[in-house]
C-alpha cells in the first residue's frame, strides 16, 4: 500500500480517534518530520539500524534520564 491509499487508511481511522488520540497522532508525526528534515526521509526497507534492539534501548534509555532529572527538578534537586 503506498500513496493515496495510505492517506485514506490514515484520515479513516484519525476521524475515529478522539482529541488526545489525535494530539499524540500529531506529537508522532511531528518527531517523524524532523527526523526526515535532520536524517533524510525513511526508508525502512533499506535502513541499517536495529530498530528494535539498539536504537530503541538507546532511546527509552535517554527517556529515563531526562524523567528522572525532570522528577529531581521538581522536588528541589535533591532525592
């Protein structure tokens, strides 16, 4: 599937979605153009990186950092 037949999969089931559902949508398609704009456009059938395994732990790895100094901000700086 590819083209105008992705966009009618995507607006049918955005149109079922509530607002938060769709605030997310955005959020991703937001991270998703930046990435085009910084890396080039995806390609996953010819991208070399481990998705799954390096990339992902790397990035939820990241994730944790900043909640955990974001959750120290809040109470003070200190544990």
């Amino acid at each position: 599937m590819s083209g105008p037949a992705l966009w009618r999969e995507l607006a049918g089931i955005a149109c079922q979605l509530g607002d938060d559902e769709l605030r997310v949508l955005v959020r991703i398609a937001e991270r998703l153009r930046f990435g085009a704009r910084v890396y080039g456009a995806l390609r996953v059938a010819t991208d070399t990186r481990a998705f799954r395994t390096k990339e992902a732990r790397e990035e939820l790895e990241d994730a944790l950092v900043y909640l955990a100094c974001a959750w120290l901000k809040e109470q003070g700086g200190d544990p």
